[in-house]
C-alpha cells in the first residue's frame, strides 16, 4: 500500500471515530425516559400528523442533536425507511405558534431497545442536524413522520417530562389541539466544541492527503 493511500485512510478512520464522539454531546433539554405505557400517533398519513410536546428553556442554547423513542402501529413491523421532520415552535397560549424552524431529519439512526409498549416493540432514534439557536422562553418540539409501508408511527411517552399538559396534535386539517396532560420521550443536546474542532482536523488531514495522493500519481 503506498504510503499515501494509507494516510488517508488513516485520516479517513479518524474522522469517523470523532463524529461518533461528537454525536454524543452536552445534554441541553432532558424531556424524560421513555416509560413504556403509550405513544401518541405523529404520522403525515394519519389525521394526527405531527405530535408536539412542550419545554422551557431558563437560558439561550443552542441545540443540533436529538434523541427519542416510538414505535410501529398496528403490527410492530419496523418500516423499511423513516422520513421524519423536526420543527420547533413557541409557546402560544398553551399550544404550538407559527414554526420558529423546521428541518427534515429524513431516514435516521434507529435502533430496537428490546423494551416493548404494551404490546409494539420500542425503538430508539437519533439524529444530527443543523444547530438551532434558541433564546429563553417557553416552546414546543414537534416530530412527524411517513414511513414507508402501512404501518403508523407514534412518539412514545415519559413518566418523567418537563411540563404537565405538554402533549398537542397537528392534524390533517392544519389546526392544533392539546390532547393529554403528558409528555413525550426526548433528549436534546450539542456536540462538545472540542470535538467538533476535532472532526473539523481530522477532515482537513483527510482533503490534504487526498491532494498529495493526486499530486503523485500526476509527477
């Protein structure tokens, strides 16, 4: 192997290394544990399209990594691709305002938890996505997804949320309407900056080792 291709693998693994790190970042807003009773249906292809629950911030953050849990209705079956969305919206009188940020997370990491919900199996999710700068104040996470096949999806529930009466649905019709006084299951947090800074050196060594290689080979 030439001494070039093997620096750039090395610089290659080193990267991933460092963005698994990085996604494993300072927790920012602990929505709870999921507690294995419920989930609310968040589906496009249902009247509820988008579950949202509510969080309050005492300071500004900023947030680019989310954690959360659900499950397949009516049969359990894991759907061959998700396609999820995000949106942060504020706190409008009790229910979800005009959206602040929306940002499609598409097909994310999904992972069985061997836990079941009544009687579906438990999934977790996790995703990466553009940071979202948010000031002090009161708002909502919203999560909707279409996943491929019949089977619907629903965001699991927390014993252990933020906020009593957190729960609203967006239906079909485009109107929001608070559902329940409980919580969905989630995580919010960043990247440490080291980290980061990390991943970043890791694939500038990879860019540099690329252009030698392709210098050589045109000497």
């Amino acid at each position: 192997m030439k001494p070039q291709s093997h620096l750039a693998i090395l610089s290659l693994l080193s990267a991933c290394a460092l963005a698994a790190t990085a996604q494993a970042g300072a927790l920012v807003v602990d929505g709870g544990e999921p507690d294995q009773l419920s989930a609310f249906l968040a589906d496009s292809s249902h009247d509820f399209a988008v579950a949202a629950t509510r969080f309050t911030l005492a300071d500004a953050v900023t947030v680019n990594h989310l954690e959360w849990w659900g499950i397949y209705f009516p049969t359990g079956a894991v759907a061959v691709t998700d396609d999820f969305t995000l949106a942060i919206y504020p706190d409008a009188g009790g229910l979800p305002g005009a959206a602040l940020t929306s940002v499609h997370l598409g097909n994310v990491q999904r992972e069985a938890t061997g836990q079941t919900v009544v009687l579906w199996p438990e999934y977790a999710y996790t995703a990466l996505f553009p940071a979202i700068i948010l000031a002090a104040g009161d708002y909502f996470l919203g999560l909707g997804n279409d996943p491929a096949g019949t089977e619907l999806w629903g965001w699991e529930t927390t014993a252990g949320g933020l906020q009593a009466g957190g729960v609203s649905y967006h239906s079909a019709s485009g109107t929001w309407q608070e559902d329940a006084a409980e919580n969905l299951a989630f995580r919010l947090s960043v990247p440490a900056p080291g980290s980061l800074a990390l991943l970043a050196i890791g694939g500038a060594g990879l860019v540099r080792n690329r252009r030698r290689a392709q210098s050589a080979r045109s000497a």
